[in-house]
C-alpha cells in the first residue's frame, strides 16, 4: 500500500501565524497596559498623599489637628477639597502667623509642588471643590460684559465695583483683587475663604466664573483707561465724594478768609 505523503504546508500558513501573534501581543498589551498606568497613577498619587501629610504635620496640624478634624484654633478641613488649600496656601494665607480677625495675603513659603502635595492629603480626607485647570479661568472665550453684570450683582458690595476691596465689620476687610491670579480668583468664589461665600455651580456657573475673572482682568489691566481721571484708586463715589467735599469745602473757606482780609484791609486804608 502507498504511504500518503506529508502534507504541503501552505505558503500563506506562516503569515496566517503572524498576524494571529500580532493580534494576541495587541489584546494583551490592551488588556493590560491601562492597568499599569492606572497603577503608576495611583503610586503617584499615593505618594503625594504621603508626603503631603508630613508637610501638614509640620505646618498644618498644631491648629487644624493631626487627622485635619479641627480644633479651638483651627476649623476641620475634611471635605474643603483640594481647591481650597491651592488657596490659602497659595496666597501666603496659611500656615497663618498668629489669629485675627482676618488672616492678611502674604508670601509664600511652600513650593508648588509642596503645595499640590498638601491638597492631595487634605483632598483625600472628604472630597471637595478640585484645582481648576488654566481653560476653566482664561480669559479666552469669556464674556467680560456679562461678568462685569455678575461682579456688581454678587461682589461689588464687598469688593468695590472694581475690586479695589473694602472695609468690612469688627476689624474684617475684602482684600483687593487687583494683582490676585485669576487661579486663585476662581477658586475663592468656589470654596468661600474665611468671610466670603462660597459660589458653587448652583449659583455661579463654571461659565459664569470664567466671565467674573475675565472681567476683574480687564478693569484691572494695563491696558484699561478711567476716562474719568483721577479716581483715587477706584474707591468709590462715598471716598470720592468725601475727598471733594472736604477739599473743596476747605478751598472755599480759605478764600471766603482771603476775601474778607483784603476787603477789611481795603476799609482801612
């Protein structure tokens, strides 16, 4: 009987194989290369938490407790978010030098990645209001009339109609927004730092934010003109009125004297 004799293989097998191996090598590497990123990410994030908590032991917890719950010095911040200690912290408001009736602007002392590291430990105790990112406060695409209409209606009360700040009670004040980076602007309405609001989106939404910083920039600009002269600052109509009245009061009273002492002296003579 014959032997059969071996099969051929066929001259397209080999590249049938290849692509199967590619298509295996894909899925697995779909499979489980997110996984790893995620995995880094977490590793990151879990560091960053690490360290942010030994930073918040050293300038943080002698007043806000050593878990963030509060004290008699300090208030709790779970739950105040990451936003809210890109802020304070941010703008030299915290650690506070000594307590007052409001905690002054002033240098910072934290690095902006000591700073990031912070709001990851303080994000991780209760979520809250998040960083925003630079598109959610570039003055790109915002709409500066309607900002403008938004400031008068929910800020000017407190920080003047151009933001210049304000006298408030019982030794409290607005501060001055002029100079202040839009960052932190946006992040103030979002988290309501010490006597101010917070304006969360149900109030003010992310567009509407967007306008008031776009706004204050404008006002507050290089470019921006008072057509009418000198405004003392911005302060207002009530200073304003103030400085003219007793100014002008004064120079009247001065030359009614004048007046009267050349007519005296005129007599005489």
């Amino acid at each position: 009987m014959k032997k059969l004799s071996a099969r051929r293989r066929h001259p397209l097998a080999a590249l049938v194989v290849l692509l199967f191996a590619l298509a295996v090598t894909g899925g697995l590497y779909a499979a489980f290369a997110p996984a790893d990123k995620a995995q880094a990410d977490d590793t990151a994030q879990s560091l960053a938490i690490k360290e942010g908590k030994k930073l918040f032991a050293v300038g943080c917890a002698s007043c806000h407790g050593t878990g963030g719950q509060g004290t008699s010095d300090g208030p709790s911040l779970v739950g105040v978010g990451a936003a809210a200690v890109d802020f304070q912290v941010g703008t030299g408001r915290m650690p506070a030098q000594q307590p007052g009736a409001q905690v002054p602007r002033k240098r910072n002392i934290y690095t902006n990645a000591q700073i990031d590291q912070l709001a990851a430990y303080v994000a991780s105790l209760g979520a809250g209001p998040t960083v925003p990112d630079k598109q959610q406060y570039s003055a790109e695409g915002a709409d500066v009339a309607k900002g403008g209409e938004l400031f008068r209606t929910n800020c000017a009360q407190c920080h003047n109609f151009t933001g210049k700040g304000g006298a408030l009670t019982n030794g409290k004040f607005a501060p001055t927004l002029e100079g202040v980076d839009p960052k932190h602007i946006y992040e103030a309405m979002e988290t309501g730092p010490q006597n101010m609001p917070s304006f969360g989106d149900g109030s003010l939404s992310k567009e509407n934010k967007k306008d008031i910083v776009a706004y204050l920039g404008a006002v507050n600009g290089d470019e921006s003109e008072s057509p009418g002269g000198l405004d003392l600052g911005g302060l207002g109509p009530v200073s304003e009125g103030l400085f003219g009245y007793i100014f002008g009061l004064g120079a009247l009273i001065a030359v009614a004297i004048w007046v009267a002492a050349r007519t005296t002296k005129a007599k005489k003579s």
